[in-house]
C-alpha cells in the first residue's frame, strides 16, 4: 500500500514539474516577446529625439512646439499626424534608425532572460556553429521565396487587407535612405527577428511540445507580432518555412541568412522599381509576373531541395532523423 501510494505521489510530482515548466516557458516566451516589443520602442523614441534635435530650427517642429507646447508635442505632433511634412519627418524617416538602435537592446534582453532562467544563451538561441553551405542555401531560399509570397499578397484578398499599413511602408520608403532602409531591414531586423523566433521562443517551445507544434506555433506568434493582418498572413507563411529549416539544421544562422534575402530582395526590388528611367527597371516591368514567379519558383524548389539533402545527410551522420 506504502509503495502504491510513494508511486502515486512520485506520478503526482512528476506532473506538477510539468506543469509548472510548461507554465515557466510560456512567461519566458512572451517575456522575450514584450522585450523585443519594448527595446522598439524605445528605440523609436530615441531615434525621433535624435530627428528633433538634429532640426530643431526647422519651420514644422518650432510651429508645433510653438503653438503646443512641448508637453503636446508628442501626442498631437505624431499621433494626431499634426501635418503631412512632420509625420513624414518624424514618424516614418526615424523607423529604420528606430530598428538599429533597438538591436543590442533585444540582445540584452534575451541574454538577461537566459541569465534570469540559467539557460545557456547560445544553446537556448540556436547560435551553433556556423555552417556556410547551409547558410548559402538558406540567402537563396528567402531571395527567391519572396516574389511568390508577393504574387500571393498582390493576387489575393491579403493585399486587401490593411490598407494603411501599405500606405505607411510606401511613405517610409519614399522617405528614407537607402541605405539606411537596407541597414535596417535587410541586415538588422532579420538577426534580432531570428535570435527571438526561431533562436530563443522555437527552442523554449521545442523542450515543452513536439518539433511540429513548435514550428507551428512560433510561426503564428511571429506573424502575429507584425500587427496587421497583411503581415499576419504571409510572416506566418515564412515563419513555418524559417521554422522547419531551423529544425531542420538545429542552428539559427541559416535561418538568418533566408530572412535576410527576403528582406534583401524586397528592399533592393522595390528601389530599382522606383527608379522607371532605369534600363534594368524597364526590363523587369517588361515580363509578366508569372514568368517571373514561375522562375523564382524554380530556383527555390532547387536551393530547398539542396538544403533538405544536405540536412538529412547530416542527420545521418549524427544518427538522428529530419
């Protein structure tokens, strides 16, 4: 009856630990979530002083100041869009240097996390070492994953949805540098995007559920954490196929290099077909979209297809499966 009974409460502690780390991992998660969240914003706030400062003589910012007062600058200068020159001044320039600030506040955070929760902070992020075959692969499935994702927002009800989120991408291009543009989202917001998705939330998912709902999983909270529903949809998409390859070579680094040839190829796309009185921008307008997708198609089946073979001979190798 005694033994019974020590079984009982061994299956009952066994349980309540489950528990209790499932409940651990969870916090964690949107812990990480909320610092990546946080370090954005402040990174905002800091990236518009640094604007103001910088044109603190200028006509639209001593307008405002003048008839609001600093205390409403802010708020009616930037949330209530006092004019189409400030918000194009002070909200959309400001948004790429807003992201470079806000990098090594995102790594802090999740290196204090990973202090706080006694993980290993390579380990927990996926920072194994760096393979450049798979990493090569990984830069050729996101440059050539983007234009089908795009066929599928211009085609579908997606490019429907939230139109003001369109209308604030096509400011914030018209109204940054490039390179500043391409600092920002091809090189800066994939790194951090991947250390928290597929480094430390997959990871933290993949020790409480198994390998398929954790790729799932992450994948809707990273689409969800776009904010729109056009960003929803197709950050999910990509959040499944970041996903697998992560699992796949059980490393974050190829996985960064995908996100930022999709960025890339986005940032660098959207330049060239800005500019109409280019030679190479009249070309690309001159064939059809499906010609160009069914290309880009190709060219991802092939880099997909390389990646898959040389992850399952690696698994073979250290004797486990995809």
């Amino acid at each position: 009856m005694n033994n019974q009974q020590d079984g009982f409460n061994g299956d009952e502690q066994e349980r309540l630990k489950k528990v209790k780390n499932i409940r651990d991992s969870v916090l964690w998660i949107f812990a990480a979530m909320m610092f990546h969240f946080l370090a954005l914003n402040i990174g905002s706030f800091i990236a518009v002083f640094i604007y103001m400062l910088k044109d603190l003589s200028s006509g639209d910012l001593a307008v405002v100041m003048a008839e609001n007062g600093v205390g409403q600058l802010l708020y009616k200068g930037i949330y209530d869009y006092y004019s189409e020159e400030f918000a194009a001044r002070y909200i959309y320039e400001p948004t790429n240097l807003a992201t470079i600030i806000a990098v090594p506040l995102i790594i802090l955070g999740l290196f204090v996390i990973c202090k706080v929760t006694k993980v290993d902070f390579g380990k927990q992020l996926a920072l194994k070492k760096f393979e450049a075959g798979r990493s090569s692969l990984g830069f050729m499935i996101g440059f050539t994953v983007y234009m089908p994702i795009a066929m599928i927002v211009a085609y579908t009800f997606i490019g429907d949805l939230s139109p003001d989120t369109t209308e604030m991408f096509n400011m914030i291009y018209e109204n940054t540098p490039f390179i500043l543009l391409f600092l920002s989202t091809a090189v800066c917001a994939p790194i951090v995007e991947e250390f928290t998705f597929r480094g430390f939330i997959q990871t933290k998912l993949e020790s409480m559920t198994k390998p398929w709902a954790a790729i799932v999983i992450q994948a809707v909270l990273f689409g969800a954490f776009h904010m729109n529903l056009q960003q929803f949809f197709y950050a999910t998409l990509l959040g499944l196929l970041f996903g697998l390859m992560r699992y796949w070579a059980k490393s974050v680094w190829p996985v960064i290099f995908a996100h930022i040839g999709f960025n890339m190829f986005s940032t660098v796309f959207s330049e060239v077909m800005s500019h109409e009185e280019w030679a190479i921008t009249q070309t690309i307008g001159s064939v059809p979209d499906i010609i160009l997708a069914l290309i880009s198609i190709a060219l991802f089946a092939a880099a997909f297809w390389g990646y898959e073979t040389i992850s399952r001979k690696k698994a073979e190798e250290s004797g486990t499966t995809l």
